[in-house]
C-alpha cells in the first residue's frame, strides 16, 4: 500500500541502491527552477525507515535534492509501505533509467547489484527495466574493461556502442584502439573497421605462431602489426639452441 504524505525533508535520506554516483548541479538547478513555477508534479516515492523517523528514497532523488535547493522544508512524498531490498534497488534503477539517463557503466553497476545481491537473472531484470536481455548483457560485459576505459564511459568520453567495439577487439590490439578512439574521436563505424582489420590481423599472426611452434617443436612468439612485426624464438639451453639452427639449416 500507498499513500501521499507530508514529511520533512530532514528526515529524507537517499536511496543505499542509488545507480546514479554524479548528479550534474545545472540539472538540479534547471529542475529546482521547474518545481519553483510548477510545483512538484511528480512526487518521490519513500519508505519509512523502521525504528526511526526516516523515510529512505526509493524513486525521486533528482527532486528531492532541487527541492532542498529551494530551501523547502517539507516535501510531499508517496510513501510505501514495506517494500522488499529488492523493489527498493530495482525501483531506484527504473527510476533512473526512465527518467534521466545514467550513463553505461552506472547502469552496469546496477544491474550487478540486482545480479549479486538479489540473485535475479539477466532475463528477469530485462523484463523489469523494459529492456531485451542481450542489451542487459552487453551492459555487463562493460566490467570486464579494464579501469581506466570504464572510466571513460563514465565521464562520457566513449559511448556504450564504443564499449562494444573494444570487447570485440583482441586484447592485445585494444589499449591502441581505446586511445585512437579519444585522440581522434573515432566514430562507432570508424572504430569498428579498426577493431575488425585487427582482428584479421590477430587471426593471421594467431595461426602463424602456432604453425611456428609446431615447427620448432618449442615456445614461439609472435608479435605483429599489419604490416610489421618480430618473431621470437625463445630456448632454454644449448640443445635446443642446436635444434633451432638445425631447423633454419644454420647448424654447423
């Protein structure tokens, strides 16, 4: 049940679940400007905090904070009463997603908050943000990247279509792919021909080194770019140094 109540916002907290880690003040002001000519058309949804005063916010937060912004001292909230952690987190990320975007990798935390904490399926937060499963899949799959691209698609300095095309880059080609992308501001078709040649070129050197190795019978490594490159032939004693020079015929 629910019902629209009063309270003060003294006693309002923010949300533990809260996906959203940067609130941009612009927003908030341009909002608190909003509420100021139009009145609080959307109430934040709360639940009583039990044992306290409190309310803890389950939807709303943006509001509640230009609210603070124009100095009220009381808000009026839809208050719920009892709602599980998991309506509680997943409520918060709902909100968030529909109403102002979070960027990729918030959104990613989230859903492995909802994954981790409240053992729901990839299909099942699918059916409660309202989007397909793959697209839940994908969002996760931007914490396999290493700190410092998840940083930059936190600071929107590459898009979630960007982060797709580094995960279908080869590890070794990504890092040179991820910087060309912020020093010249690839495009996602841009990149993506990139991350493709590289994995045409990953594919060739792949198949050569293991074609090397099952020649020389030892470790082989090969290093290349599309046009350049090293092979290195490693041996950890004299006799397989002899092997090696027997195989090229340079054996004495």
């Amino acid at each position: 049940m629910q019902a629209l109540q009063e309270i003060s916002l003294n006693d309002v907290v923010s949300n533990r679940y809260q996906p959203r880690s940067v609130f941009v003040e612009q927003d908030i002001v341009e909002l608190a400007e909003s509420i100021r000519e139009m009145g609080l058309l959307h109430p934040p949804v709360v639940v009583k905090i039990l044992g306290t005063s409190q309310y803890e916010i389950v939807a709303g937060e943006r509001r509640v904070m230009a609210c603070r912004h124009l100095g009220l001292k009381n808000i009026q909230a839809v208050v719920r009463e009892r709602p599980t952690l998991e309506e509680i987190a997943h409520l918060a990320l709902i909100e968030n997603v529909q109403r102002v975007d979070l960027n990729p990798l918030e959104i990613a935390k989230s859903i492995k908050t909802l994954i981790d904490d409240f053992n729901l399926s990839q299909e099942e937060i699918a059916q409660k943000i309202g989007k397909k499963r793959s697209t839940v899949a994908n969002y996760l799959r931007i914490l396999q990247l290493p700190r410092e691209m998840q940083q930059a698609i936190h600071e929107g300095k590459i898009s979630l279509a960007h982060a797709k095309v580094l995960l279908s880059c080869p590890q070794a080609s990504r890092q040179k792919l991820f910087q060309k992308m912020l020093k010249e501001n690839l495009t996602v078709e841009k990149a993506t021909k990139l991350a493709k040649n590289k994995n045409d070129d990953q594919i060739y050197y792949q198949d050569l080194e293991n074609r090397l190795k099952r020649h020389f019978g030892m470790r082989v490594e090969v290093n290349g770019a599309k046009n350049r490159g090293s092979i290195v032939l490693s041996f950890a004693d004299l006799d397989e140094l002899d092997t090696i020079l027997d195989k090229i015929g340079l054996r004495c």
